[in-house]
C-alpha cells in the first residue's frame, strides 16, 4: 500500500514533468503515508522524524483550490500562498500526533509535492 501511494505520487508528477523521483522514492518509500483532511481535501503525508523532513502532497483526488489555499493561511507569513498550503497541512499533522514542531524551510521537491525540514523540542 505504502508503494502504490508513492507510485500514485509519482504518477502525478510524472505528469506535470519534474524530475526527482529517485529521491522521493529514496527519503520516503521507507514510511508510510498519513492522511490529513483540511477543507481543501486530503493531503498524504510522508514524515521522516530520523531525517527532520517531512513531504506533504494532495492526494490522488485532491487539487490544492485556491479556496484551500486562501483558507489554510490564516496567521502564517507572508510567503507564497502553496507553500503556506502545504505549511498549514504540515503543521496539522504535527497537532494530529500531539507535536509541536518548527518549520525550518519548504520548497517544492516535485510538483505538487513540498518537502520541508523541521525541529521538534
């Protein structure tokens, strides 16, 4: 199950043209996949607590709507409204298994998934 999600991931970025499926497939094959629900749609994430990195990508029947994107920003910074998406879908997560962890960084790995470190106290 956990290789067809990231199969189903690839396959989606296979699409948009990228070209890091080799590292994807490296980081976060080992972990399976959580799914978040916000009111954009579901979100899979991958997390990688021994690495302090964590991927967070729509699931197979879920595009990033600006609705979602809009919504999902309240009270972040001002930065880029997908990156701040996916943020927002991170930091759930963390509020999901009761952590209370920083983002360090975020960038687009593959589209649409989002990579971002992270420390936890």
């Amino acid at each position: 199950m956990r290789n067809l999600s990231i199969a189903l991931a690839i396959i989606a970025a296979t699409v948009s043209g990228c070209q890091n499926s080799g590292y994807i497939m490296k980081t976060y094959n080992p972990v399976q996949k959580q799914v978040v629900q916000t009111s954009g749609g579901s979100f899979w994430v991958f997390d990688r607590p021994d690495l302090g990195k964590i991927m967070t990508t729509p699931s197979a029947g879920t595009i990033a709507a600006p609705a979602f994107i809009n919504g999902a920003t309240i009270g972040l910074v001002n930065i880029d409204p997908v990156i701040a998406a996916h943020q927002a879908v991170a930091q759930q997560y963390f509020a999901q298994t009761g952590r209370q962890c920083t983002i360090k960084t975020s960038f687009e790995i593959w589209r649409p998934e989002y990579e971002h470190t992270y420390s936890c106290p």
